[in-house]
C-alpha cells in the first residue's frame, strides 16, 4: 500500500447537546482523554493594574481581557485584592457546613419548585444538563440581598423600578444559626466579590473601546450569586461513564461573567473549540474567570462563552465558589455598537436581563421534561 493511502484512525465522537440562548444546539465531543489546558489557552492575568490611577495601566489590563475573552473565554486573575484570610475562611467554614449531618443541613433547604433563591441543595437534587445524569455534589446558593452590598447597604435606598427583583433574605443566615461563624465568613468574601466584579466590569468595558464607566449603571443594582459547590468523595470512572457520572453536568453559564475559586482538587473541564475537553487545573492564589452568555450575546459572539463541566474522579472531596455577575434584571442591552459587524449589523435583539435568564431557564425545564418523558417511554 502506498504511504499516502495508509490510513490513520480519527478519534472517535460524540454528539453532546446543551443549551443556548437561541435553544439547544449540539457540540461535536473528541471521545479522547482530557488533556491540560495551555498557559497561551487559559493564561494568568496580573490585574493589580486595574485600581491604578494611571488610565494608561488599565488599559494594558483590558487588552490582556479582551485577548483572552476572545480565545476561550476562560483565564486566571492574580493579584486581585481579595485577602487569602477572606478566601481561605470562607473555604474552611464551608467545608464545616457540608460535613454536617443531612438533617442539620435540610433545615436551610431550598426545594424544587421553590420560589426562594438562597439555600442548600442535597446530594443529586439537581441537573444542569438534562441529557446527562444528575449532578453529583451538593450546593448552597446566595441570591443578591442589597444589604450586603458595601455601595448600597439598605434595600429601601433601592429604587421601585430595581427593588421588585430582589430582597432582604435572613433566611439562608437563620437556617444556618447553629454555625454563626458561617454568615461572619461569607458576608465577607460577598462584599470582596461585589468590589472586585464592579471592578472587572470596568475593565471589560475598556477592552470593548467603551468609556469605563459605561456598563456602571447596569451594574448598579446587579443579578449577582455566589454558590458553594461541595463534591463529596468519588472513585475514578472510565470515560466511557462521563456522560451518566457528572459531578456537574455541561453547560454555559448565563450572566455576564464569572469568578470563580477552586480548591486544589482539580475537575473542573472546558471543551476548546476543537471539541476536545481541557482541564483548569488551580493555581494558587488566584480565581479564574469566565466570560458568560450574555457578554457573548452582545458583544456579537467576539467573547466566547465556554462550554464546561466538573469531573470530580479524584478520589477526594471537592470544594468550589462561583460568583456569577451581570446586569440588573431590568436593565436592558442589545449588541454594542462597537461590536457591529462591517454591515453594521448584530446577530441579536435587544433583551433585558431577567427576559434573557427567563428564557434559558424555561428552556431547560422544557428540556428537562422531555427527558423524564423519554426515560420514562412516553415521548
């Protein structure tokens, strides 16, 4: 056989379907072992920059953003202002909540179905991606309470207009009573995040040639949470198990973007554009950043939104905290004139927030339905 008939064995594929803001859509996966992400991939970006007064250092920081939002949307941030005590307590003091008994834990339930937005989730009680098998770890969420926030601090300083979307909730501190060092923990690292998601929103608007203050009033009264994610300890599984053993199931995330701590366990996985999946291993010291759907929406998709999942096959316990970030629920955005197309056109309408959140969250409980139906032999 001549050498340019030999054959060479492709890798094999699969079809992996997630959600989108224009409905589900499919993402052809490399059936191939993950591999480390690349520095040139998910590089470390030292943002000290971003609170120096000199307007030219801001500026080298946004380039390294826009970079980096426009390869694969996910990359590490260094010397970003948050204390190590700050990370390290709330850490240490989630990890005490979670090692709790089931039953101390359930008092701060929050139910399928309900219309609370703070509290714990038990072991297996959600799934991120319909197709894929329920999500093994437990969570606890922190919805936006103005009061918490260091540049508001009264939910009745908040306009009429804003205020119907968010409120006071004691709940999620009162369930959690028995662990007062819990709320002393966390309320802390909240406070650092909203300083440090304002600050990143400033700088993104620089690296999208817009004022820096351009984005401030959307933020002013933010769609923001912090969740805990906590992945109890779990044996090695063969690739072959990935799609019905997920620690968290495939997905995007919805807002603007993401900061994101991870503890040294590893697992969580982003699939390039080749389809093939890469590891964000942790790097101490620092968060990693993800840009979200919205900021792809109307930036015209030049910020790319990442497909990614956690893998939690270590054989040790796991702890994450995302903060997601975005607009106010009423504020509304269409693609930035700045990232019109030569035809000065853009691929979507303008939306508000909450229609936007609405509609990905109507969209996977569709999903989800469907799925039951097929599991169960009706569809």
């Amino acid at each position: 056989m001549a050498e340019s008939e030999v054959m060479v064995d492709q890798p094999k594929t699969d079809q992996l379907r997630l959600a989108s803001g224009q409905g589900p859509v499919t993402r052809t996966v490399l059936q191939t072992l993950p591999r480390d992400a690349l520095p040139s991939e998910t590089p470390v970006i030292d943002i000290s920059r971003i609170f120096s007064p000199s307007l030219v250092d801001r500026r080298a920081v946004a380039s390294e953003l826009r970079d980096a939002a426009m390869n694969i949307g996910f990359f590490y941030i260094s010397n970003h202002g948050v204390p190590e005590t700050i990370v390290d307590e709330a850490y240490q003091t989630a990890l005490a909540f979670f090692r709790q008994d089931l039953e101390t834990k359930l008092k701060a339930h929050l139910s399928l179905g309900s219309t609370k937005k703070s509290g714990y989730r038990p072991f297996c009680s959600q799934r991120v991606n319909p197709d894929e098998g329920a999500d093994h770890r437990e969570a606890f969420s922190w919805a936006y309470d103005p009061t918490y926030d260091p540049e508001i601090g009264d939910i009745n300083a908040v306009p009429d207009y804003a205020r119907k979307y968010m409120k006071a909730d004691e709940l999620p501190w009162q369930a959690t009573s028995n662990m007062p060092e819990f709320k002393a923990a966390l309320v802390p690292y909240i406070e650092h995040c909203l300083r440090l998601a304002r600050a990143l929103t400033r700088s993104f608007a620089l690296s999208l040639d817009l004022p820096e203050d351009y984005f401030d009033p959307k933020i002013k009264y933010p769609d923001a949470m912090m969740l805990l994610n906590y992945y109890p300890k779990s044996e090695p599984q063969s690739p072959g198990d990935a799609r019905n053993h997920v620690s968290m199931g495939s997905h995007t995330d919805f807002r603007f973007f993401t900061i994101l701590w991870q503890d040294s366990t590893g697992g969580l996985q982003m699939l390039n554009r080749q389809g093939q999946w890469i590891n964000g291993r942790p790097i101490p010291g620092t968060f990693m950043v993800n840009i979200a759907d919205f900021m792809q929406r109307i930036t015209n998709e030049r910020y790319v939104s990442t497909v990614h999942r956690v893998q939690n096959w270590s054989g040790a316990e796991r702890m994450s905290i995302p903060f997601f970030w975005g607009f106010g629920p009423q504020e509304r955005c269409g693609v930035l004139e700045s990232c019109l197309d030569e035809a000065g056109e853009g691929k979507y309408d303008e939306i508000s927030t909450q229609e936007y959140v609405d509609s990905r969250l109507g969209q996977l409980m569709s999903w989800e339905g469907e799925a039951d139906r097929k599991n169960e032999g009706v569809s």
